[in-house]
C-alpha cells in the first residue's frame, strides 16, 4: 500500500531557513561590496589629490624660479615678471571655482589644474639687520627684495582635503 | 589585496609628501645661507608634523653643509628620508 504521508518537495519551514540563509549571504556579500567601494573612492582620492598638488606646486615653482620679481596684490595671488628674449613678460596665477588659472601677457586666461580649494602665498624678505621673515603681499614695502616664495596649497574637496607646503627661491 | 593596495597608495602619498617638503627645505636654506634658520626649519617641522603621520623632522650640520632627515609612521611602517646638500 501506497504511503500517504510521505511528502515531495520542500515544506514551509525548510524554505523560511533557506530564505534566511540566503538573506545573510546576500549581506555579508553587500557589505563587502559596500566597504570595497568606499576604499576604491578614497583610493582615486588620494591619487587624484596627490597628482593635482604635485602638478600645481611644480607649475608655481616653475615660474618663481623663472622670475626676475615676483609680486602679489593678496596673498592667494602671484604675479612673476621675467625676462624672455629681450621682452619683460608676466604671468598671474590665482584661483577661481577651485582651479589655479594662469593669466599671461595676452591677457588670456587659462585654467591650469583643477581640484584647488585654497591657494596662499607668503614672501620672503630681509631687513636692516640680516634677518629673514616671512611676510604677507601688503606688507611687502619693495617687490625686488622679495628672495623667495612660501607656497600652501589646498588639494581636494570634504573629506579628502589635504594641505601641501612648497617653496620656491627666485634665482 | 585591495586594503593592501590602499595602505600602498597611502604609503606613496605620504613618500610625495615628504619628498616635497625636502625640496621646500632645500629651497629655504639656498635663500637664507648661512642666516638664522631656526625659525624657518621650526616651521618646516610644524608641518611635517600637519602632513606626516607622527612627522618629524632634522637638519644636521652647519651651512653650507647639511643632512636632511625626514621621518614618519611608526613600527613597522617607519619610514625615513635623507639627503646630504652642500651649498654653493
């Protein structure tokens, strides 16, 4: 005789532990997702940031080093003046929308890199009695006793903002 | 791999970093000769220390001769900087 009771396929309560185990599964899969995203977007970060900061503090050690004076009408501004085959030229560096834009003799502007929140300059000076300091543009009283440029530059937008010093000595 | 390849990238930011403020120094001592740089290698510290995980750093010797020393991390993933610099 044929059992009645014996049954075929799954029953309720063996399909509710599969769906859980499934569940915890699909979880623990999601967060491993989840954290290897965010150390893959911090990573890029960091790369992006690093390459923006060298590429801006290389361009404006570039030209103090080209400059036969430097000067600045604030401290997020640089202005170099140079002598190129006979011809003075001058070149402007400031920041809008968070690039470094360079501005030069034609008067055309052009961004240079992008990702820089913040930009400040202080000028290095002698007085009377050999000392050296750091001042700020306003109090530079004569731009040709300017010996050399501190550089900070502000790299990357919340979270990931890092701050990079530099210094450029004019020739 | 992808935690060790993060801690790789970190390591380099901090190895560019580092390389970066050797040069700021290098740039500062040419200007200032042999004038007091007490004030100016403090600085450079402060921000080794802002930039470098328990940064650190050394000048050695007297114009025109110079070690610079940086150092950062701790353990295992201390690392150290050096260059020798004589001035003209």
């Amino acid at each position: 005789m044929r059992d009645i009771t014996k049954t075929v396929g799954f029953v309720l309560i063996e399909l509710m532990i599969a769906l859980a185990l499934g569940l915890i599964i699909i979880s623990g899969l999601l967060g491993v997702y989840v954290a290897a995203y965010q150390i893959d977007q911090e990573e890029m970060m960091l790369n992006n940031n690093q390459a923006d900061a060298d590429l801006a503090i290389t361009l404006l050690q570039l030209a103090v080093h080209k400059a036969d004076v430097v000067c600045a009408k604030d401290d997020h501004t640089l202005t170099v003046r140079y002598t190129q085959n006979g011809l003075v030229m001058q070149e402007t560096y400031f920041l809008s929308k968070n690039s470094l834009f360079e501005d030069n003799e034609n008067n055309k502007q052009q961004e240079k890199v992008r990702n820089i929140s913040a930009m400040n300059f202080l000028f290095t000076i002698k007085d009377n009695s050999n000392y050296f300091s750091d001042v700020s543009a306003d109090a530079v009283k004569d731009w040709s006793h300017v010996l050399g440029v501190r550089i900070q530059v502000i790299v990357g937008s919340k979270p990931y903002v890092k701050t990079w010093y530099s210094y450029a000595a004019l020739p | 791999m992808q935690v060790s390849t993060f801690k790789q990238t970190k390591a380099n930011t901090y190895f560019a970093f580092a390389t970066t403020q050797l040069i700021s120094l290098i740039e500062q001592l040419s200007v200032l000769k042999n004038a007091d740089n007490r004030s100016f290698i403090q600085l450079w510290n402060q921000e080794n220390a802002l930039g470098l995980p328990n940064g650190n750093g050394e000048v050695i010797g007297t114009y025109p001769d110079y070690t610079i020393v940086i150092r950062w991390g701790s353990g295992e993933t201390c690392e150290t900087l050096q260059r020798q610099l004589v001035l003209s």
